[in-house]
C-alpha cells in the first residue's frame, strides 16, 4: 500500500485495495482426498448431525459441524508449511494419530486465511479439517530433510564456537560441564532440574541469572520468547545432550516462552527460517508452569516464570464468588473493507437500577479471541469491578478476519479507522442500554493493536478519548518512508494540534530491536513517542515491565491501564 497523511479526516490511504475471496470450489467424492505442494483440496462441509469433540462448543454447536479426513504425503521429519482459506467460514484442523487421538491442532476454529507449519512426526497421521461451508487447503511447502542445512545449523550452535563471544554460563551449568569433562553423565544434573523446575534461576555478582535449557540429541535448539525478540539459539554443552542459553534478568520480570528443538532450516530467504520456528515451537516440559490452562497440545501452551518482584496480579483467576458479566456476539459486515467479523461485547454484572451510572466506561479492544480467551479480560474485568478498583466497564472485543486482515487493517489505516468510527460505533452503541461520553470510552490493544488504537483514536478524538497501547509498534512505518524514518506516528504527533485524549503506554525491557538496539524497538520508540506525547501537553501515563512482546505480561497491564485512567471513587 502506498499511504498519504493519515490523522486528519482529509487524509485518505492510496492504492488501497481488498482481498477478494474466491468461491471456487470444487467437489471430490468419498476417497480420502491427498493434500500435495501443486495440489490443493477444495471442498465444502455440509451440515452434519454427527458429533465433533475438537469444535469449541460455545462458539459453534457440535451437531452442526462435519468433518473431513486428509492425507497428507511425507517422510519423517518434513516440514510442511501452507494455509486454508475458507472466507466468512469457521474451520478447524487437527493431526490425528494412529490411535485416533489428537496430535497437533494447526487451526484452532478459524476463519478467512490461515497459515499452519508442522513438521511430520509419524506419517501415519490424518489430518482431519472439521466445520462447515466451503474451504481451500493449499500446502505451499514441503522440504525434506535431505533438503535442509542441518549439518551448518548444529556447527552455528555448538558451545566451542561461541564461548569467545562473552556466552553467560551459570554456576550449575558450569558445575556440569565440569562434571561431562570428568567421563560422568547428565543424569544427575537433570534429576535435580526435574525437581526444581526451568529455567534455572541462579544470584550472581553480575544480577540475577536466568538460564534455559532443553535436553535432547539435537541439530539445533531455539528459545521463542524469553528476554529477547531473537530467536536466541541455545548452545550445545560438549556434545552432551545438554543445550543452554543465560540472560540476566531484572528481579521483576514475568514472561512466558517456548523452546523450539530441531528448528527446520528450509534454503529459502532469512524471514521464511525465521516462521519455520512455529513448526516446533512447544512447551518446555521441565517448566513447572505451563499456561494457558485452555491449550489444547503441546505447541498452543507456553511456559512461564515469574520472579519475586513481579507485579502481582490477584485479579486474573477467576473468583466462584465474583458476580460473572455476560458475552454476546454479533457479525459485522463492512462493504468497505469487503469482511465480516465477530464483534463480541461484554455487558458487566451490575445491580437492578446501575445501568445508568455517570461513571461508566466503554472499552473497545483488538484481537477479540486472544483478549477473551488468553488473556481472560471477561474474568479481569468482573474481578476488577467486584473489587471496587475501577467503575462498571462494558467492553467491545473486535476480531481479525483473518491474519492478512489483520495486518493490513491494524497498521494506521485510515480506511478501516473510518470503517470503525463510522460503521461499527453506531451499530454498538445501538446494543449499549446507556449512551457512554467520549471521554469515558477507550480503545486499546497490544502490538499492532496498540499502534492501532493510536492512531485511531488520534484521527477520531471526538469517539475515542482515552488509548490504552500495550508495546505499541510504533516502529512501524508507511511503505513509502525511508529506512531511516523509524518515528511515523511521533512524528505525525508533532505535526498535529493537540487532540483531547489521554494515554497509558507500556512497554516490556526485553523489546528491543534485533541486535539489541534500544533506539528503533519497541521499547525505544515507545519511549520516544511518550516524550512527544508530554511534550505536546498530552494526559500520558508511561509504564516498562520486566517483561517482553507477551500476551501473559499483558494480562496485567491491560488491568493496570483501566485502573490508571478511570480508579474507581470508592473510598479508600
């Protein structure tokens, strides 16, 4: 997309363009059909009275959905990459074993285009797609092993080519590789790790030192999220079944990560070896906090570890006693953006007779399904309101379409901020039984979402007044600006009157640039854009956690966000 200036209302976006979404399929008959790179399966799932255990059940019955067996060619140790299309559709896909048990989930009740990597454990297995109306499956890749660079990834990641570089080794690590050099095994060392949990947490002169670790015979080993945005590679103690990586850490850090063994290095461009980690990605199975609790395999759940000095969050589990707000769903269409969506509003549980209170609060947020289901707001906000901390909130979950749509939308788009203001606004506030003030609505979310709701609310002030941006990606820029411009929104802020809204920023210490820039990552341009934002005159609250791009931080500052703009009036 090429853009033109963006926050007033006589800005508009050129050359912008929607994804039309193709309804030609075709039908096959009862064989299992095969799913090969060049040959897509094409279909559509009718209406079925037959039951289906892998359809969540609260958002579409179990008796309406059917589903369909795949074969999938391939050898062990594939790695298979593609998506499925299914336009306004909700489908699901799942690996299926040999004892007809589920493996692996790659799309987890989806709709629009969906993108999965695997890599083929045991060719035995049945990829098994499960919903209703017409679908697309496209594998775009499958590489063999033979074809991978394995031999160079496991030379990049032994520990003799990488302890010149200054590598952090804790004392336990040490201990054991002193122990190896001795003829004597891990056993011992892993034992003790199975008790005590990972990563291995251990007070140095230099600070607290978090370790992680993976055990196994490797060709490499990747730590997806942690204290870096880099994909840090673990190094091979020896040539022991020991992998280890160290950073340390600040006392309050809280965060969640997965370890990523046998990442496939498919000989395709740096960005595609970077995806393939979703592949294999899965939880650490020596951590002793696995989360969310609702992950349904291995690879959908995260480990987690929260240090002493962490924010403590007594509002995130759900309360027995804490009166339950109720969730309702409708679908938006939008001729402007050619999509339907989910809108999902929360309607909090209040007295007979509150449905009028002057302090009310509308919240609207990005990313409906992370925000409901991993994130648990619903459950945030019930204990928030029950605990008196903020006033009744009655919050608007938007969903993606998909993930193109998400991309393309959330990025300071101007067409799909009009869309919001213009087109969904009115259809909300229509369901809401009060009308609530711009000054008491927010618009918030994380990541994209937080430069979304930005730059939303900066070229819609007189709707949205307040912002809630959770490690905004405020290094984001129009296509057409220069490398070196690394500061759009800033800069759009400075060129601007000031505009009646109030902030609350935040940002995680581990979100740097790659490299470990501070300036042009997520931390540095949050910084940047708070010092702009104060010294325009804007209400801007800031906050850094010890934390990194991280739904399970998020948790919490979602919840501080709400507190800091509207506290509750009750007495303290």
């Amino acid at each position: 997309m090429t853009y033109t200036r963006f926050f007033s209302n006589k800005w508009a976006i050129a050359g912008f363009t929607c994804l039309l979404y193709s309804t030609s399929f075709s039908a096959f008959g009862s064989e299992t059909p095969v799913l090969k790179v060049g040959n897509p399966v094409k279909g559509e799932l009718s209406y079925s009275n037959s039951e289906n255990n892998n359809i969540k059940p609260h958002t579409q019955p179990q008796s309406q959905s059917k589903s369909l067996d795949i074969n999938v060619p391939c050898d062990k140790g594939d790695y298979l990459a593609g998506y499925v299309e299914s336009g306004d559709n909700t489908m699901t896909m799942d690996i299926i074993d040999a004892t007809g048990k589920l493996s692996r989930r790659l799309i987890d009740h989806k709709s629009g285009k969906q993108k999965f990597y695997s890599v083929a454990e045991n060719c035995a297995e049945t990829w098994q797609l499960s919903g209703i109306g017409a679908y697309q499956i496209v594998l775009e890749q499958r590489v063999s092993l033979a074809e991978q660079d394995l031999e160079g990834s496991l030379e990049n990641h032994l520990e003799s080519n990488l302890e010149s570089s200054g590598t952090l080794l804790s004392p336990k690590v040490s201990a054991l590789r002193e122990s190896l050099q001795k003829g004597q095994s891990s056993d011992g060392f892993w034992a003790d790790v199975e008790v005590s949990g990972t990563p291995l947490i251990e007070g140095t002169a230099s600070g607290t030192l978090m370790t992680f670790l993976a055990r196994g015979h490797y060709n490499n080993v990747k730590l997806l999220g942690g204290p870096s945005n880099n994909h840090e590679s673990l190094q091979q103690l020896a040539d022991s079944d020991t992998w280890y990586k160290s950073f340390i850490v600040p006392n309050d850090t809280h965060l969640s990560y997965q370890i990523a063994p046998n990442v496939p290095q498919p000989p395709l461009s740096g960005r595609a070896r970077r995806i393939a980690i979703k592949a294999v990605a899965q939880v650490d199975p020596y951590n002793h906090h696995p989360w969310p609790d609702s992950a349904i395999d291995k690879y959908t759940t995260k480990s987690t570890v929260t240090l002493e000095d962490a924010p403590k969050n007594p509002w995130l589990d759900v309360q027995k006693e804490t009166p339950k707000g109720e969730l309702s769903t409708f679908k938006f269409t939008s001729s402007t953006l050619d999509n339907t969506r989910d809108i999902t509003i929360y309607s909090p549980a209040i007295d007979e007779g509150q449905n009028n209170r002057e302090d009310a609060v509308l919240l609207y947020v990005f990313d409906a399904e992370s925000y409901i289901d991993t994130v648990g707001l619903p459950t945030i906000l019930d204990n928030l309101m029950a605990a008196g901390e903020i006033p009744p909130v009655t919050a608007v979950f938007i969903s993606n379409p998909d993930g193109d749509a998400r991309a393309r939308e959330l990025p300071a788009n101007p067409v799909f901020a009009d869309v919001l203001a213009n087109e969904l606004v009115p259809q909300v506030n229509k369901r809401l039984p009060i009308a609530i003030l711009k000054d008491r609505t927010i618009i918030a979310g994380s990541s994209y979402g937080g430069l979304a709701a930005t730059t939303i609310a900066l070229r819609h002030p007189n709707i949205f007044g307040n912002v809630i941006s959770m490690s905004g990606s405020f290094w984001w820029k129009p296509e057409d600006q220069t490398a070196d411009d690394k500061h759009f929104v800033a800069s759009e802020v400075i060129k601007m009157d000031k505009a009646p809204i109030r902030f609350f920023l935040s940002a995680g210490v581990f979100e740097t640039a790659r490299g470990n820039s501070s300036s042009n990552g997520i931390l540095g341009t949050n910084r940047y854009l708070r010092d702009v934002l104060l010294a325009k005159g804007y209400d801007t609250r800031y906050e850094e956690y010890g934390a990194g791009h991280d739904y399970f931080s998020w948790r919490g500052i979602i919840g501080d966000g709400l507190i800091s703009l509207f506290p509750s009036k009750k007495e303290k």
